[in-house]
C-alpha cells in the first residue's frame, strides 16, 4: 500500500509542480508585457514633451519675426526654423504666417514641428499691441500624429 501511495504523492507533485511553472510562466510574460509597454509610454512622452518646445521655439521665431524692425508684413510668409545639429537630423520646424484679411493689426502662425514619425501643429493669434509691439490673443494645439 506505501507503494501506491507514494507514486500517488509524486504525481500530485509533479501536477503542481507543472501548474506553478504555467504560473510563473505567466507571470514572466506579463511582466514583460508591462516593461514593454512603460518603455513606449516614456518614448512616446519624451517625443511629445520635444514637440511641446519645438512648437513653442516656432511661436518664439514668429514672435521675433513680427517685431523685427524691418519686416514689412507679407501676404503670406513661410520659413523653416534652424535647429541645433542633433535635433536637425530627426526634427523640422515650419512656421506659416499670414495676415488676417477682416483685422489689419492681427496675424495668424501656423507652426508645424515633425520629429521622426511624431507631429503636431499650433495657431497662434497675434495682435498689434500699439507701439509695444505684439501680443497674443489665441492659442490653439492641434496633434497629429
């Protein structure tokens, strides 16, 4: 009877052996499941965090554009922002400026920033601000990516 018995125990232990290793099994794919995933999530925010200054240098150069002494308000104005060497190889910075027809004194940035496959896109709303220049009177953010 010890003998039936025994090979009784051992195969109940090899079951639950069999099931724990299923478990960690699991629990080691799930794991790495997770890693993955917070891996892209910090990817994914570090690009955007990036897109977030490069719209804002974009609304700085369009700033400085519309004070400069000598500009002369064109219809519409288009130029690429230079980057610093690392980030020109992976980003671009457009701005579009252009006057508002209805309202002389307003004009309207479209400012496009790409990093690798990311985008977004702002409209930034000028206004003549007397003799101090230009001021801000909208600001809207659009995401494409």
């Amino acid at each position: 009877m010890t003998g039936a018995c025994g090979k009784h125990h051992r195969g109940v232990a090899s079951v639950v052996a069999i099931l724990a290793l299923g478990l960690l099994g699991v629990a080691a794919l799930s794991l790495t499941s997770m890693f993955r995933l917070d891996v892209r999530r910090t990817h994914d925010l570090r690009d955007e965090t990036q897109l977030t200054q490069l719209l804002r240098a974009g609304a700085d150069a369009a700033h400085e554009r519309l004070n400069a002494p000598d500009h002369n308000m064109p219809p519409d104005e288009s130029w690429d922002v230079p980057l610093p060497g690392a980030l020109a190889d992976s980003a671009t910075l457009t701005v579009t400026l252009t006057p508002d027809e209805k309202a002389p004194d307003t004009r309207a940035a479209i400012i496009t920033a790409t990093l690798g496959d990311a985008e977004a896109e702002q409209r930034v709303v000028w206004q003549r601000d007397g003799n101090a220049g230009w001021a801000v009177t909208s600001a809207e953010l659009y995401r494409t990516h």
